[in-house]
C-alpha cells in the first residue's frame, strides 16, 4: 500500500494537489491512504519550505507545485 502525504495548509492549491494524487493512484489501480499534514512543524520535518508538496511513502516528490495527474502517476510508478 502506497503512503501519499499531502503537506500544506488547506489552500486550494493543497486541496487540489490531494485531487490529482487520487486520480492518479485510482487510475493506476494501487491501494493507497491518503494522509494531510497541515502543522508546519511537521511539514518542516520533510524539509519542505514551500507548499504544497506531495511525499510518497516517505519520499517528498514534489514541492511548490501542483503536478497534474499524468506527471503524479509516473511518481507513483
């Protein structure tokens, strides 16, 4: 199962990224859970500094941005 982490604050940019990572888990098929990280301090411990930012099983993928679903999947894969 594939832990997706969605680091951000609740902006639409956030929401939308946590959009597009479950479209593209459910067109790959994987099982996956979906967590949001909201605390800053968490989201600090990623090193992340720019939100929103998207962590796969522990890995951040991407950050300041909102990949559309073709480029997430190919993070997934």
């Amino acid at each position: 199962m594939k832990k997706l982490q969605i680091l951000g604050t609740g902006c639409p940019k956030c929401k939308k990224l946590a959009q597009n990572t479950e479209a593209a888990a459910k067109a790959l098929g994987v099982e996956y859970e979906i967590e949001k990280i909201t605390d800053i301090n968490e989201i600090m411990k990623f090193g992340v500094m720019l939100t929103p930012a998207l962590v796969v099983d522990g890995e951040v993928k991407a950050v300041g941005k909102v990949p559309e679903p073709e480029d997430i999947r190919d993070m997934l894969g």
